[in-house]
C-alpha cells in the first residue's frame, strides 16, 4: 500500500495547497496516514517567510535520516523548496522530490518518475501561466473552504522572500472561481475565504473582465453563502469599492486585514511598499466610515534596516490611531534574494526583541479596551469547535473574534456548523466569552 504523511508550516496558502496535494495523492492511489514513521512518503510543505520557520524543515529531516535507510521518501516542497532548489539534496541527501507551488500542477507526473525510482525528482519552474487548479482538493473542515483565486506576487517588498518563491501573478477566471464556489456552496460550506498573496490585486483573464471588488460581491451572492473572507490585502490596491462591497452585501464578513509593516513613512519607502502612512489611513478611513462596523487587523515588522527609535515611535502612534482589532508583529529577518539583505544600518536583536515586547503591551492593551466594548453585544458565530474542559463551545464572529460560549439548550455535536447567536458576558485581550441565547434555540 502507498503511504504518506504531510506536514503543513506557513500561511493559508500552504494550508490550502497541502488540501491540494493531499487531493492530488489520494487520486493518485495513496492513503494519508498519521504519523511519518508509518508513511512511506513523508511530505514537508515548507514556509520561509522568516528564517525559523525556514529552519523547522531542516530540523524535521534531521530527525529522520536514519529512517530513510529503510525506503522512506521524502519530499520537500513549497517555499524553502523553491528557494533552496537542488540545494535542498545536498543539505539533506536523503530528500528524493523538492517543488515549489508553481510547480504543483505538474505534481502527478513527479510522483510517477518517483515511484519509477528517480531519486531527484524537481519541479521548481517559476515560468508559468498556469494556477494549481485540481478536482481533487481534500478539504480539512466541513464547513469553512478556502478557494485561491490569485497566486503569485508582482510587488517587491525589500524584505520579502514570496515573489522569489512563488513566482508572477496569475489570477484564475471569474467563471472557474464561481464554479468552484457554487460547486462549495452546493456541498453545504457556508463559509468561504478568498486567498491570495495580494487577494485585492484580482484581475479576470477572461473577457468579463471582473475586479476583485465584483468578484467578491458575487460569491456573496452565491445563494447558501453565509460568510465570505479574503485574505491577504494589499494597501495599494485597497479600493473604496471593496469596502462597498461589503457595505451592501451581508454576506460579506466585517473584517479587512491590512497589513502596514511600519508607521514610517521612510521606512515604507525602503521596504518598498508603494504607499505612504496618509494614503494607508485613508483607506483606514473608508473602512471605518462604513456602517458595517469592519474589524481591521494588520501586519507589523519591526527592526527594519535602518529603522530609527523615531521610526518605531511613529509604528506605535499608528497603533494608537488605527486602535486594531489584532495583529501580527514579526522581528525583522534577513531572507535571501531580496533587497533589504545589503541594506546598511541593521537593528540589532536584543533591540528587535525590546520593540517587539513594547508594540505586543502597547496593542494588548487597545485589545483589551476594544474588545471590552463588546460585552452585553450580541454577535452571530459561526460554531467551529468544543472546548471540553471548559464546557464551552468555540465560535467565531463575522468580525473574526473568537467568542467562546455555554450553551444550556439542545446541541450536543450537532452545534458545529451552525450559526448562532451569542451574548458577550467577558472579555479579555484575544478572545470573549459569552452564552448563547436560549430563545432562538
Ligand atoms: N521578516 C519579518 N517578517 C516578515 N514578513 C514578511 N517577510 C518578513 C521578513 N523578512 C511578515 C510581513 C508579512 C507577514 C506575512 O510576514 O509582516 O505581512
Ligand atoms: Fe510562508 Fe510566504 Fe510561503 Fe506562505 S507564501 S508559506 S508565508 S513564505
């Protein structure tokens, strides 16, 4: 019997693309197993968005070297795959595949020269037009999918690796992404989120000609569509028209994530990121003029080359401005193939470290006062999960909140899935709590 085990690190994009490697294998007559030590096939879909996240993959197959004597494989894919390319075989000889996502269409054949016997397997052309479109998606949760619908990056962020690894835009067609949502909403998925490295920069191949605005709108109005998301934006092409979109169609969920990286404008301009801290908070404007009441989350990487203590300061006065709901804060890392690499003037880590922890207190603290705002509202969730311990049910808000909940009604197993509407009683810095109401039930 052919095995194999997969590995997932990195964003929603690799999650999404492990659904379809996963597809892809199934058809191809493996079973998905468990653990690596009982596959015969052991997968790594790899992220080298930072250096540690890089590194796990090398720490992983260290682990296993000495099992690959007994007929193991190993593939690496994804981004370390692309960027490490054939060096991944040196660093770890016992790695039979390495392919990165522009590659995957391209999967079914590198797995027939593997069991062929090829013991180099790559696929790691960025050169293509095409977009990692399979029937075969296995699908990890039953009621929440996620549809790529752009892959790729044209910008060039200073410090980022993804356009090095994931190769030239490609959007697919309007047509294939409400088929696929249509195809989604027919299986029972409620919920869908739209992926893309930059989502926002859509663009139909085909003659319809939609932009992403329109193509959001629509697969909101996919009947049986309760909840649609997308993730990740880009600031400059933020349009008004998005947050429209969402405006008039309630299936479009009240949660925008903008990623800003830094509050300064010189170092927006050296990281390359094509807006200034103005043109970034009016679109911050729009979305707050909206009557949705959209929660808006971000980015953030300190310690940028060059980076000043004034710099940093300007970062945290954003903060206090926008007050977002959440956010990612990362250290800078140096990765390789970009421009930030030679830049001058680099932020030493204990310093790193100290910026990190004062912008994590400084963004606990808005949490904790906007999310205190919330108790008494009443938000629908979205039930995605049990918490036994706790006696509590796990839901999630349009808003993107986790709104853990007690239930004294029926349910049972039968509340996952389901919509329901909650009562905020607490709330604390990352999540709230609240009870479900008893007479809707
Ligand atoms: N170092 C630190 N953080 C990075 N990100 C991207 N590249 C780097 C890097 N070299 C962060 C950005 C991006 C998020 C996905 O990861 O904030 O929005
Ligand atoms: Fe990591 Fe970026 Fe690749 Fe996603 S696209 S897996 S975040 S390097």
């Amino acid at each position: 019997m052919k095995t194999f085990y997969i590995e997932t690190f990195g964003c929603q994009m690799n999650a999404h693309d492990s659904e379809k490697v996963v597809g892809t294998l199934v058809h191809s007559g493996y079973t998905q197993v468990d653990t690596p030590e009982s596959a015969g096939l052991v997968v790594y879909n790899t992220c080298s968005i930072r250096d540690k996240a890089e590194q796990k993959v090398f720490h992983r197959l260290d682990q296993f070297k000495r099992a690959a004597g007994k007929g193991k494989l190993f593939a690496v894919i994804g981004c370390v795959a692309q960027q490490e390319g054939e060096r991944i075989f040196e660093k770890a000889p016992h790695v039979s595949l390495v392919a990165g996502s522009a590659s995957y269409t391209k999967l079914p054949e590198m797995l027939v020269q593997l069991e062929a016997g090829n013991r180099r397997v790559t696929g790691l052309d960025l050169d293509t037009d095409e977009t990692f479109d399979t029937p075969f998606t296995r699908r990890d949760n039953p009621h929440r999918a996620y549809i790529t619908i752009i892959e790729g990056c044209d910008k060039a962020c200073a410090y980022c690796v993804v356009p090095f690894t994931r190769g030239p835009e490609r959007s697919r067609t309007s047509e294939s992404v409400m088929r696929e949502a249509r195809d989604l909403a027919a299986a029972g998925y409620t919920e869908v989120q739209l992926l893309g490295q930059i989502v926002n920069s859509y663009r139909d191949p085909s003659p319809a000609g939609w932009d992403f605005a329109t193509l959001l709108d629509r697969v909101g109005r996919i009947p049986g569509m309760r909840r649609v998301r997308f993730t990740t934006s880009h600031p400059r092409d933020f349009t008004k028209e998005i947050v429209q979109a969402i405006d008039e169609n309630p299936a479009l969920c009240n949660h925008v994530h903008l990623p800003v990286q830094s509050g300064s404008n010189s170092v927006l301009d050296r990281m390359r990121r094509l807006y200034t801290r103005d043109e970034y908070l009016r679109r911050i404007e729009w979305i707050k003029k909206s009557p949705r009441n959209i929660s808006i989350t971000t980015d953030i990487i300190v310690g940028f080359p060059g980076e000043t203590e004034a710099d940093f300061q300007s970062t945290l006065d954003l903060l206090d401005q926008v007050e977002y709901d959440s956010l990612f804060a990362f250290k800078y890392s140096p990765r390789p193939n970009t421009a930030a690499l030679g830049m001058e003037d680099k932020v030493p880590e204990e310093e790193k470290t100290r910026r990190i922890m004062i912008l994590l207190e400084k963004q606990r603290a808005i949490q904790i006062r906007r999310n205190s705002e919330l108790i008494g509202a009443i938000e629908e969730v979205l039930v995605e999960g049990r918490n036994q311990a706790l006696g509590q049910w796990i839901g999630r808000t349009s808003q993107n909140r986790t709104l853990n909940f007690t239930h004294s009604g029926p349910g049972g197993e039968s509340l996952m899935g389901t919509y329901l509407p909650v009562q905020v009683t607490r709330a604390g810095p990352n999540s709230l709590v609240g009870e479900s109401l008893p007479s809707v039930v």
